[in-house]
C-alpha cells in the first residue's frame, strides 16, 4: 500500500532537479531493481555537474536551497519525508560525477494488506 501522489511528488522532485539544474543535454536515468526480497531500490541518477559539496552535507535538512532553486523550494527534504512515511529511505550516493540519488521502498505482497 502506498500514498500515489507523495511517492509519483518524490520522482517528479528528483527528475526536475536533475533536468533544472544541468545544462541541456545532461543524461538522466531511471534504475529499478531488487533490493532484497522485500524492497525495491529506484535510482535517479545523472551525468551532470552534481550536488555543490557544500550543500550535499545540508541536503536532507528542511532549509537546504540551491541559489538559482526558486525563493522556498527545497532541494530533497521532501523526497526523504515522504520515503519515509512508506517505510523506506533515500540517500545520496557518491557517483564521482553527476548526481545519483537511491530510493528503497518496502514491498508489501498482497497477503500483507489489511483491509
């Protein structure tokens, strides 16, 4: 079970990100896998200019902004709340290049539902 409209608001706030702050052209990836036998890992990643080093330790804070994000607009304190309110996680991963962020969700088989 989960929320649709906070999970599809988490990919559309990294795919924007990583489309608004790289150049034209910049390589964005969508990664789906396995993570274990109960979650599933969703990977957003892309070749660009990435994450200033002194904003990827102020990330996950609520008041974390990029100079050119628009004036109140968080960079991915959303995208870790509302991960978190399914149960998962997301995290930054250290690529060398680009951006690369890692959502896991729990899975949840349908025996699991309460109804």
């Amino acid at each position: 079970m989960a929320d649709h409209d906070r999970l599809e608001q988490v990919f559309v706030n990294l795919l924007d990100n990583a489309l608004r702050h790289n150049s034209p052209g910049v390589e964005v990836k969508v990664e789906v896998a396995g993570a274990g036998t109960d979650s599933v890992s969703i990977r957003v990643s892309d070749d660009g200019r990435g994450i200033p080093r002194e904003l990827k330790e102020q990330l996950f804070e609520s008041w974390a902004r990029d100079a050119t994000s628009a004036p109140g607009r968080d960079l991915a304190c959303p995208c870790q709340r509302d991960s978190g309110r399914h149960g998962g996680r997301i995290s930054l991963e250290d690529t060398g290049q680009g951006a690369s962020f890692e959502i896991v969700l729990p899975l949840e088989g349908p025996e699991e539902t309460v109804a």
